[in-house]
C-alpha cells in the first residue's frame, strides 16, 4: 500500500533536488560578495557569517543534491544521468578553480 506513494514523491524529490543544483551559481556568488570589503571596509561578522551559510549552501547543492538525486532516482535513467552529469560539472569546476588558483 505504501509502495504506490513513495515512489511518486521520490520521482518529485529527485526533480527537486535537480533543480536545486541550478542555485550553485547564484549562492556561490552571494556568499562572495557577502564577504567582500567594500571601499575599504572590511566585512563585519554578521556578514561573514552570512556569506558561510551561502558557501555552505553552494556545497550542499553542488555536491549533497546531485548524488542524492543519483541515489533516488532509481531506474530513471534520464534523472540519473542528469544528476551524474551535474555532479561531474561541480567537480571539474572545483578542480578548474583549484588549479587556477594555484
């Protein structure tokens, strides 16, 4: 009886946490700019502190989302797929980023 339930909404859970993975960018670059000084005025706690939560943030949905999606996604195999590829993305950027900043 539950079977017929449970596999709808991992069907919705793994189509949400795909789209998550598209707010990588947008809370990577916030967390940036919360950290930034502006005109010479360093950044004050609050701000730091902010702008952790929205690198944390940026992490869990580049890397926590896709696998979970992988992991949820069963025999989809399109959702699989696109989680794979969006987990391969996330760490050729980081490897691109870390390279570069070498």
């Amino acid at each position: 009886m539950i079977r017929p339930v449970v596999r709808p909404l991992l069907k919705v859970l793994t189509f949400l946490m795909l789209i998550a993975w598209l707010a990588t960018p947008v809370l990577a670059y916030g967390g940036m700019i919360m950290g930034a000084s502006f005109f010479g005025e360093p950044p004050s706690p609050a701000d730091r502190a902010e702008s952790t939560r929205l690198w944390v943030l940026a992490g869990l949905t580049a890397f926590v989302a896709p696998a979970l999606a992988a992991l949820t996604a069963g025999r989809a195999r399109p959702a699989r797929t696109v989680a794979l590829v969006e987990l391969g993305i996330s760490v050729g950027v980081v490897i691109l980023l870390w390279l570069a900043s070498r």
